[in-house]
C-alpha cells in the first residue's frame, strides 16, 4: 500500500471517525513503519489511535519502533497513546522501551505519566528506579524521591552513582541539611564517597542547603578536583555572602594549574559585588577576556550589577554600550546602579531610551527607581516615574502600588499614599504595612493604630512586619493595654517567635513603662535571645533611669557569649550615654575595639563624645576626637559643640564650630549654638564681676 494511499486513508476519516480502512497487517505494519521514517510520526500514530477495536494487532516491532521515534522526538503524547495501544493489545514492551519512556517523561515533568508506566512493570532494574528518582528531584517533587529510594531499598535493588547524584539534587531542592548529611553517610557505607561527579554535587548540595563547613570538608577530602569542583566550592562561599573567601579559593585555584570556566567566572563577579571590591573586580575582567570565553549576555550582565554594587558608573556603562541585544536585565540592572547611586535624572533617561529601543521597563526597573527615590526624599522624580507607570499599564500591579505607597509616604505626601492605597483592588498585608508605616512617620499614632484595626476587621492576616509597626506605635502613644491586647494576638500566630517581632514586645514593656513586664518576658517567655533583644532590655533600663542595673545586664550579656556587631555596640553605647554610665561607655568602647576587633565607626564616635561633654569631661572628648585620624566628621564635632553650651567652654566650641563650618560651610545649628555659648559666657562673666 502507497503513502498515496494512506494519505487518502485519512482525509477519509471524519466520514469514519473510530474505523480505520480495512487492509492487510503485514501491509499496515509496513507503512506504519514508512511514515515513521518519513517523520509524519503524528500520522502514524493517529492512525493506530483510529484502529477499530477488533482489528489485529500490529506487530511489536513496529510498535517498538514507533515508540523509540516518539522517546527520541520526545512526543510525550503520542508515546503514551504507542505505549496504551501495546498495553491494550497484551504487547510487552521491553525494559529498555520501559526505562526510555519513564526517562522521557520524568524529563519532561510528566511525573504522573512516569509513574504509570512504573507501576505497570512487572521488573525493574537500578536504571529504571534511576530514571524515576532523578526526575522527580528535577521537578518539584523531591520528597517522593526520597520516598521512592526508601522503596526500592525494600525491593532490594542496590543504589549506584546516579541513584546518589539525584538523591542528592533532591535534598538540595528541600534545603534538607540533615537528609543530605544521612545520604552521605550511606554514600560512604556503599564505597561511592570517593566518585567526583558525587563529591562535587555534594558540594553543591550542602552550599545549597547552607552548610560552608560540611561543604568545605568535602572538598579538601577530595583525592582530585576538576573545575567543577573549585566552582562548586566558590559559588557555596558566593551565594552565602562569603565574597572575601571565594575571591581567595579563585586565587588558589588559578594557582592549583585549574583554568576557570564561564560558571567561574560568574561566581566570582558575584562575589566582588557582594563584597564590593572593585580591584579584584576589575581584575577578574581583564582575566575573563584573556581567557579567550565568550562574553555572552549573562556574564556582561553581571559585570554591570559588580560595577554599579562597587560604584563605578562608568565602567558599568561601558559593559553596557558593548552588548549588541541588551535585554531587560541589562538596562534594569545598569538603571538600578545609577538610582542607587542617587543619579535619579541619568535612571530616568535611561528609562526613557529603554522604552524608545522596543523594551518597556518592568515593576523590577521601576523599583529600583522608587526605592531611590523614597531613600532621596526625590519626591518630582518618584512623581515623574509614577506618571510612566501609568503609561507603561503597570500601575495596577500590586508590587508596584505597593512601592509607590512607600515611596509617597517617605516623601512626605501621605494623602497620595492613601489615595492609592484606597483605589487598590486588592490589598496584601504588605500594602496595610506600607501605609500603616508611612503614618507612623509622619507621628499620625493614632491614624495608623485605626487603619491596623481596620485591616484586622477586612481579615487581611497580619505578619512580622505588621506587629512591629503596631507594636512600635503602641509603645509610641504609651498605651500598655493595647499593647498587652496584642501580645495576646501575637501569641496565638507564629510571629510569637520571630526575632523583630520579640525586640518589640520588649521595647513596648518598656516604653510603655512596665519594665518588670518587659523582663518577665525576657526572662520566661522569649526562646532565642539575640543581641537584639538584650540590647532592648539594656536600653528600656537606662531610659527608666535604672543605670546600674542596665550595665548588670551588660556584663551578664557579654559573660554568656552574645554575639554582637557594630550596631548592638551602638545600641549599647546609646543606652550608657542615656543612663550617664561614662566609666562603663568607655569599658565597653575599649571591648569593642579590642575583644571584638570591631573598628569604630562615626556612630561609636558620636555616642562617647556625647556622654564625655554631657558630664564636663571636654577634654576627653576633644582628645578622643582627635585620635579618630579623620577630620571629615562633623556629626562627633556637632556632639561636642552641644557639649560646650551645657558647660560654657567658649574655647573649645570655638574649634568645633570651624571644624563643622569647614566640612558644612552653611550649617545654621552650628552658628546658633556658638551664639549661645557667647552668650552664656558673657552672662557669666558678668555675673562674676558684677
């Protein structure tokens, strides 16, 4: 029988829509088998699929054949329909035909498929339960994974290197820790620990799942390592914000003789972004040209986000004009550097030409933009970009409204903020926080303490961000009965637990003047208690003038090993210069610098000179100053002009006003205290010679 006539076959068919033309097997079989090797793979198969019921069975090679054409052309559903006609007509297809279709189809996220034809297996071997397990941890469903090892442990079928990679890349999915760390366990107990392609994916894994030590140990176990390794170990350091060590491991390995690839690269570009180091930046640039890779588009895109994040505008602008296609990541990328920056008009030109070269900016440009401008107080520019919104038709995404309620908040215009707020369609608990926020900005306690209420009335969920704000106005308006209300609210939510949302509870205690609360919740009630949370203690007792029971709780801190940062140390200092503790400021300045190693910062400065002039040590203050090595700090000079008004030193006001004068030559609270001290000195010494 001709293609002629098949082809005739067919257009017969919406007469006889079920019935296929009468004709021989051995002649079907034949032109089945011509179609396929034609390509008309979808004519064959509807075919068969229009095959009366009683017709006799095309043979199984020919089924066989069609099935492999459909596997390789990955046609999932005219695979099935080849694999539903053999199973209809009591046909076997072989493991090999198995194990192809289930690969194809777990490749393909058909998972369901997948498992039907595994279930309907009389055999399975390791490939079979292989091609099974690896899809599944590619697509989402990693826990049947899991679930499938289990199952075929019980049927005695014995894991092999692929069994592991996948298992592996199914912990990654879940960020599973511990799971991982057990599958490695086993790995070593069935002697694969040693296989590469395994070492490396368990790099992978345990970046992915957070653990840089079990990571690391991996990789200096390892008897070699390829690319693949290196990069595996330096995207862990990269994606964790550990940019210094992965700069460091690229350097060894370049040392170890191992060339990086284009995923290295990339890593590293990450890393001086994070860490914001333009020389290594530029450095591994240059490299990555002479290494003779193609700089495609995701590689120069990165290169603009590391030169924006390490502030050279120019040279992110110069990687930009070399890419021939930019797409939406490039022109976002170098217009969010520039609007960080705070280079609102260059980000608004740049928009402008995006739009002019076919690419509409998305809610992703856009925010950069706002985000700036909020930052900026750029209230024209937030209005400029909102108007280009409209145009865009973008205005309506919630993620942008909620953006521009914050951006108008910050600028000052919180009758915008509600307007837009009240034409939303839909409001999230993060359009209720933008705008309880911006009330809470302009000191409107009362008005952002209603519209909370209000969302709790429209059942709209409160989260972490919602307490705080809440919470935070409570301790505003002192009202210690709503505030107790609301702890009864957080208690019955998971925020109970949440770090901000615990700092808050305190500081609300205390604000509101129940410090016995505050440390009964401290003491009882809170699981985890971070530096946060002891620094809001410290800080509500030298508010309630509880001066020494705040540097008790200091020591008691720092003796129970609290880990603190700069910002705790500020807080900490902040809460001395409250209570008037200078003996204990200065202990706690030296601990800092020199058990910490932390370097002081300008706040630190500010804090200490402060509490010194308020307590007419002057002197002090002025040599601590001096021995910051930096003139360029008005904020700690201003700090000590406060300080000469409260103690009429005239002399050293005078060299901390030209100091500020110098660096902020318009400074009118400058001039105005001076003129104070003037003043209090000449009425002194009047009065003395009077």
């Amino acid at each position: 029988m001709s293609a002629f006539v098949m082809r005739s076959c067919f257009k017969l068919q919406s007469c006889w829509p079920r019935q296929a033309p009468t004709m021989e097997p051995a002649n079907m079989d034949m032109d089945l088998k011509l179609l396929c090797m034609q390509g008309r793979l979808i004519e064959a198969v509807e075919f068969i699929s229009n095959l009366d019921v009683d017709a006799p069975p095309l043979h199984t090679d020919t089924c066989a054949l069609l099935l492999e054409t459909c596997i390789r052309s990955r046609a999932s559903d005219q695979a099935h329909q080849i694999y539903y006609y053999m199973v209809t007509k009591e046909m076997k297809p072989s493991l090999f035909l198995n194990t192809r279709l289930i690969d194809m189809h777990a490749k393909m996220g058909n998972i369901d498929k997948a498992l039907d034809v595994f279930h309907r297996m009389k055999t399975r071997d390791v490939i079979v339960w292989n091609a099974l397990i690896a899809g599944c941890a590619r697509h989402e469903v990693p826990l049947l994974a899991l679930e499938l090892f289990s199952r075929m442990k019980k049927d005695g079928i014995l894991p092999d290197e692929s069994t592991f990679v996948a298992l592996l890349i199914a912990c990654g999915r879940l960020g599973n820790l511990e799971e991982a760390r057990q599958m490695h366990g086993y790995m070593i107990m069935c002697g694969v620990h040693q296989d590469l392609p395994i070492n490396n994916t368990l790099i992978d894994i345990y970046g992915k799942c957070e653990s840089i030590i079990d990571a690391y140990g991996v990789f200096v176990h390892m008897s070699s390592q390829n690319v693949i390794s290196w990069t595996a170990m330096i995207a862990a350091y990269a994606k964790h914000g550990y940019g210094e060590e992965a700069i460091a491991l690229f350097d060894d390995m370049k040392s170890s003789g191992i060339h990086p690839d284009e995923v290295t690269f990339l890593m590293i570009i990450n890393a001086c972004a994070t860490v914001g180091d333009f020389g290594q930046g530029v450095k591994t640039h240059l490299l990555l040209i002479d290494s003779g890779i193609s700089l495609n588009i995701v590689l120069q895109n990165a290169l603009i986000d590391m030169y924006s994040k390490c502030g050279s505008m120019e040279n992110a602008f110069q990687v930009f004009s070399s890419i021939l296609n930019k797409d939406h990541i490039s022109w976002t990328t170098l217009i969010a550097g520039y609007a960080k920056q705070g280079k609102l008009e260059k980000a608004l030109t740049l928009c402008d030409s995006m739009c002019k070269a076919g690419i509409n900016p998305n809610h992703v440009t856009f925010m950069s933009i706002l985000n700036a401008c909020a930052a900026l107080r750029a209230l024209d520019e937030g209005k400029e970009i909102h108007s280009m919104i409209c145009k865009i038709g973008i205005s309506s995404n919630i993620v942008m409204e909620c953006n521009l309620i914050d951006m108008y908040s910050k600028c000052g215009c919180i009758e915008s903020a509600r307007c837009i707020f009240d034409q939303m369609d839909m409001r999230d608990s993060v359009a209720w926080n933008a705008l309880i926020t911006g009330y809470i900005q302009h000191g409107h306690l009362e008005m952002a303490l209603c519209l909370f209420q209000q969302m709790r009335l429209e059942g709209v969920n409160s989260d972490e961000g919602t307490f705080v704000n809440v919470l935070n106005i409570c301790a505003g308006l002192t009202t210690l009965d709503k505030g107790k209300q609301l702890h009864v609210s957080i208690d019955r939510t998971p925020c109970r637990s949440a770090l901000f949302v615990s700092s808050a509870l305190v500081d609300m205690y205390c604000k509101c003047g129940d410090i016995l609360g505050a440390r009964e919740l401290f003491d009882h009630t809170l699981p985890n208690k971070c530096v946060v949370i002891w620094t809001a203690m410290i800080t509500g007792y030298a508010q309630h003038g509880l001066h020494m029971e705040a540097f008790q709780f200091i020591k008691k801190m720092l003796s129970e090993g609290v880990k603190l940062n700069d910002l705790s140390f500020q807080k900490v200092l902040s809460a001395c210069s409250y209570a008037g503790l200078v003996e204990e400021a200065c202990f706690i300045f030296m601990y800092m610098s020199q058990v910490y190693g932390i370097k002081p910062h300008i706040e630190h400065y500010t804090c200490l000179v402060d509490l010194l002039g308020r307590t007419c040590r002057l002197e002090e203050a002025g040599y601590i100053i001096n021995e910051m090595n930096c003139e360029e700090t008005p904020e700690v000079w201003m700090a000590l002009l406060g300080a000469c008004r409260l103690n009429g030193h005239v002399e050293l006001a005078e060299s901390a006003a030209n100091c500020i004068l110098k660096f902020m030559p318009y400074n009118s609270s400058a001039f105005l205290l001076l003129r104070d001290i003037y003043a209090t000195a000449e009425l002194l010494s009047y009065q003395e010679n009077g």
